[in-house]
C-alpha cells in the first residue's frame, strides 16, 4: 500500500540527487597533469643476451646424435639489462634490470614516466644487454625541444638499431 506522502517525496529526492551527480561530475576540477610540463616515459622490454655460451669441441659434436650437433651451447638464463637515461647531464632513471620468468629466460622490463620542464634538452639514453662490466652496447644522444603538455615516449628495440622516440602532442604522432 502506497503512503500518501511517499509519491511527492520521490521526485524531490530524485532531483536533489541528480543536481549532486551533476555538480559532482563537473567539480571540483580534477588536475590530471600540470598544463606547464612535458612527460617522458621510458617504456622497455628486452631481453638480454644469453649468459654462458660455449662452443663445443669436435669430439663433443661426434658424440651426439646429427639432429642434436648444435655448435654452440648456452645456457637459458640471460644478462640483467642495465639501463641510465640522462637528461641535461642529469640522472633521469638508472636501474639494473633483471630477467623476468620462471628461470631468467625472459625479457628485463621498465615502464616510467617523468614530468619534466618544457624547453630544449639533451638526452641520452645508454643500455648494457650484456656480461660486459663497464661501457654501453646501445647509446643515443639527442637534443629534443619539448613544449607544455607534450609526450616523449622512449622506446626500445634491438632490431631496428636502439632507442626510438615517439613524439605526441595535440593528437600528432610523429616518430624521429
């Protein structure tokens, strides 16, 4: 049975609730990124080189079936990826990765992300893939002018040579 109150209450409380959801949706403003910084975001998955690789001798290769005769031997585990990316000649992000999975066998994985002051820079990335103890098997100088609001995505892939950047801004793409 219907109260005789009940049904004049309920637009009333059906639009107070609306006029919340609405002002709610709208306020307060909600900052997602300062509107006076670029964005620089390191995006990596690399896998690095194998760690002990022998070449086995002939007497070796004479013992094992013909299907089996591989020359070289290594190991499933892979060097950790040692990576340093430096922006006006200051540490931006420094890190050894290590391999992912189950035995070491995977790619090294990063995903960062750095607000920075818009303007012109210098940045270098270097990457060590490698048992080498000291030097770079991959390195990129670049000067960039980055503007307000604009993304730099740094991206990485062996095959293609080392470090891309993709440029993104006002829904242009652009790689260099």
């Amino acid at each position: 049975m219907l109260r005789p109150w009940a049904s004049p209450g309920q637009p009333v409380v059906s639009a107070v609730m609306a006029a919340m959801i609405g002002y709610l949706s709208d306020s307060p403003p909600y900052l997602h990124f300062p509107a006076d910084r670029a964005l620089i975001k390191l995006s990596l998955i690399h896998g690095g080189q194998k760690e002990g690789c022998r070449k086995r001798t002939p007497e070796e290769l004479e013992k094992l079936a013909p299907n089996m005769r591989r020359a070289v031997v290594c190991s499933r585990k892979r060097f950790p990826v040692a990576i340093e990316v430096d922006l006006d000649g200051h540490d931006l992000y420094r890190a050894s990765l290590p391999p992912t999975g189950l035995f070491s066998d995977g790619p090294s994985r990063a995903y960062v992300k750095f607000p920075v002051p818009p303007g012109p820079h210098v940045l270098e990335a270097k990457l060590r893939d490698t048992g080498r103890a000291e030097g770079w098997d991959y390195k990129r100088n670049v000067d960039i002018d980055l503007k307000p609001l604009q993304n730099l995505a740094i991206d990485f892939r062996a095959e293609t040579g080392g470090f891309l950047l993709m440029y993104r801004h006002e829904n242009v793409d652009r790689t260099r």
